[in-house]
C-alpha cells in the first residue's frame, strides 16, 4: 500500500463489520417472477435488487441464489425493449453467480471485492452459507477510501508469495495509519489477522492447486487448513510467525498428500512475509496434520496430560479458525474439543496452575520491572489474559475465540463478575495498543518489532496506568481459580 492510497484512507471501513451496514431481511423473487414484479417490489420496499431463487423446497435464504437482478438491469432492458421487458422473466436478466462476502468481513474487504469484480451488490453469507442480508454501493457512498481498500481483496486473487509479501509488508503503514485515525487498537490488531488468516489461506489453496499440477493429483479427502493462535483469536499484532494445522476427512493411509500440501504451504508463507515458527506448530509437521480421529486422539492426550509442551499445544491449538477449504469439519473439531475440555475440570485446573507461572513485571515495591530499558508484555501481561479468557470459555463451552468476546460469554453464564470482566476486556486493550505502538516505532527505525516496549517512551500518566494494568492482571489467576471452583 502506498503512501498515497493511505493519504485518502477513510478508516470507517476498518472499524466495522459488513453484518453493521448490510440491509437485512433478505429480499427473494422466483426465477419465473417477471421484471415489473420486481420492479413493483423494489420501489415498496425501497430497495435497489432482489435475488433470484430456484425451486429446491428449501427457505428462500437457506437455498443458494440462482442470481440477482438489480434496479440498473430493469432499467437497462426497458430502456432496450421497451413496455416489452416488463413481462421478461428474471432468470433470463439476472446475473449469476451471486458475488458474496461473510458477515463478519471488514467492511473494506467487501469494498475491494466490488471494485475488483465490477460490481455494486454482494449477497452478505453466515457460517453455514445463508444468505442474512445484501451489501449494496450505495450503501457505503460515504464510506468509499479509493485504492487502500483493496488490500483485502488482492490476496484472494494473487498467484503467488511475491504478491502477497507487498500487502503483507505495507501492514506496518496501515496500523499506523489507522491508530492515527483513532481505530481501537484491538480493531487494528483485527485488521492485521484478517490479512494473516486471508494469506494462509490462499497459500494453502495455491499449493493444492501446484500440487494439483505437479502429479499429485486432488485431495484423497475433503481437508481443512486451520490458523492457529494470535491469528485465530483475530489478536495478530505485527511480529507474526506461521501457526497453522491441517485437519482432512482422510486416513492416516492419506498424510503423504497432506504432508506435502504442509510443505508447501510453510514455504509459500515464509516467502510471503510470514516466518516459520520457531516451535514448529506448522501443517508440515506430523504433530499439526491428523485426520478428525487423529486430533480427537491428540486432544485427548492434552485434556489426559496437561504439562509440559501440551500445555503450550493447548494455548495455541483451542484458538483455531479455518481458512481454507471444509470450514465444516473444523466447526465439529471444535464441538468435539469444547466438550472434552468443559467435562474434564482436572485439565482446566491444570491450565489455571500454569497461569500463576505468568507472573507480570513488576519489582517487590511494584515498580514496573525491565531489561535494557524495556518490559516485556507478552508474558506478564498479554498472556495471562489471554489464557485467563480461554480457561473460562472452555469452562463455559464457550466456541468464540477472541479474548474480549470470551470474557463477555464468560461473565454472561457468571462464571466470572461482569466487572472482572470490564476489567481483564480493557487491561487488554491497554496493553495490545502499548506493544502495536511499539512494534510500528520499532519497524520505521529498523528495529525488529516485538512484545518489549521502551518504558522511556511512555509519558508519566501511561507509566501509571500501566503499573495498575500490570497489578490487577496478578489477580488474574486467583480469579480463574475461583471460577474453576464455583
């Protein structure tokens, strides 16, 4: 992204959600409907398209639209036709297929997507594929921020890791950009995930499509490629690292395939920006890539024996989202491994012990602790939060994975007191803009960024508010004990 596009950057489409600015109920006519139907419906309900569906006995918005007609197609055909185009039918105007975006995309996602393919209407999708609403151009006229917008669209169609490194590089200007315009940081770090988990997934499509090329031949089985960790939880700040898995309908006969997809996934990753990891946790080790009875059997072994590495496994595995292929089979993955992980207290109380390891820095008379002038708050800070959050959600059986929403869904089933839970929600606000205001000073002076932050740079007030951040995160583990216990 260049310094231009983020001159014109409006940070509205940033901020929010396609589910926020979609008109919703969805609006649907027969393919045997005829234009001055839909024309009529329009002008009642005020609305600039309908879409198009078949006869599959299914609900309108259950059923996948045949097409869409919009007020610009009747107006073109009766402009062509005349009075004749009104008894026209709407399959033979439509435009099909139907152009979507999910409900909880960004909205500068949903922008880049219609300026790309030309269009000014996508059908807005949920987690099972329904149709909830419809995003129109008119919609977001006031919204419009030029060629920054198609950041998030550009990785759907790039060829290769070239193309991806260039919108992964420009993330650094782009949190800038949007702290500068007063974007929540947690909104940022948003944002950045949104990228990580879009690049991780087109890699995975492109290596099965080279794989495809090469030999290989198709999947042996319906698979699924899973982001792990900060990226999972929409929590990415700017010194990612690869946490990914593979989880297919397979057997274990079939992991040659799926090993190689690994391979080349990590590959194409690193090549884009985005490093292996330092710990392994990538799809191209064994340890990553199972079939359903295989990451049953690993969860089981975490939940039998939480210590040692299990734990860290545990920290980044409960986190994960799909970002390729079956998202299905990840969803009953997750059913699978909420309910092991609520009905055996012994691992959570596990977890819970290992939080009192994640002590914050602060010195005996509770001053701020550092090292060469620098406090690290990953691991006293951002950590016990974080985990405190999974713990209660697993208590909860609790599917969201961001840390703020998991401390809300928490705190509604009272396994913690609501302003615990205020509490914990802006400690980590406070700490995720610290380090991401960090790391964007630390990547302009060349530095490699990081999760340690100069104390010298923050004024006296911040200095303060950080000490009372740090104090209330070491009651953090007392208050998942207590939730544990209830």
């Amino acid at each position: 992204m260049n310094a231009e596009a983020l001159q014109r950057l409006d940070s509205f489409p940033y901020r929010h959600r396609v589910a926020e600015v979609m008109s919703s109920p969805v609006v649907t006519m027969p393919a045997a409907a005829t234009v001055k139907q839909a024309c009529d419906l329009m002008i009642e309900k005020g609305i600039s398209s309908v879409l198009v569906t078949g006869d599959s006995g299914l609900a309108p918005t259950l059923a996948p639209p045949l097409g869409i007609v919009t007020e610009r197609d009747a107006l073109r055909l009766i402009a062509e036709e005349g009075e004749a185009a009104l008894g026209a039918p709407l399959s033979r105007l439509m435009s099909s297929p139907v152009e979507g975006v999910p409900q909880d995309a960004f909205v500068y996602l949903a922008l880049g997507r219609m300026d790309r393919l030309g269009v000014r209407h996508l059908a807005v999708f949920d987690t099972d594929g329904s149709v909830v609403g419809i995003l129109s151009a008119r919609q977001l006229l006031r919204q419009r921020a030029g060629s920054a917008l198609a950041i998030g669209d550009r990785i759907g169609v790039a060829r290769s890791a070239e193309e991806m490194l260039e919108i992964v590089r420009g993330l650094p200007a782009l949190a800038s950009s949007l702290l500068a315009e007063q974007v929540a940081p947690l909104d940022v770090a948003a944002v950045i995930s949104g990228v990580m988990r879009d690049v991780t997934g087109r890699a995975a499509h492109l290596s099965a499509e080279a794989m495809a090329e090469a030999g290989w031949g198709p999947a042996p089985a319906p698979w699924c490629a899973l982001i792990l960790g900060s990226g999972g939880r929409g929590e990415s700040l700017l010194a990612p690292d690869q946490d990914n898995g593979i989880l297919h309908a397979g057997t274990p006969k079939d992991d040659a395939w799926y090993a190689e997809l690994g391979r080349r996934m990590a590959d194409m990753l690193n090549e884009a920006g985005i490093p292996y990891c330092k710990g392994g946790v990538m799809a191209k080790n064994p340890e990553w890539r199972h079939d359903e009875t295989g990451w049953r059997r690993a969860i089981d072994i975490w939940a039998e024996r939480p210590i040692g590495e299990n734990l860290l496994n545990v920290d980044i595995f409960f986190d994960f989202q799909a970002v390729a292929g079956r998202g299905d089979l990840a969803e009953l993955l997750r059913a699978y491994a909420l309910d092991r992980a609520r009905k055996t207290i012994g691992f959570l109380r596990n977890l819970s012990l290992n939080q009192r390891e994640m002590r914050p820095p602060l010195g005996f008379f509770g001053g701020i602790q550092t090292i060469d002038g620098r406090v690290d708050l990953k691991i006293g800070g951002l950590l016990p939060v974080v985990s405190a959050a999974r713990i209660l959600a697993l208590r909860g059986g609790v599917a969201a994975t961001a840390t703020a929403e998991r401390l809300r869904e928490a705190a509604s089933l009272g396994l913690i007191a609501e302003n615990d839970a205020a509490d914990l929600a802006g400690a980590h606000r406070i700490l995720v803009r610290l380090v991401l205001e960090q790391q964007i000073e630390d990547i302009a002076e060349g530095r490699q960024p990081g999760t340690r932050v100069e104390l010298a740079r923050l004024t006296k007030p911040q200095r303060h508010l950080l000490r009372e951040v740090l104090r209330r995160i070491g009651q953090v583990p007392d208050m998942v004990q207590d939730a544990l216990s209830a």
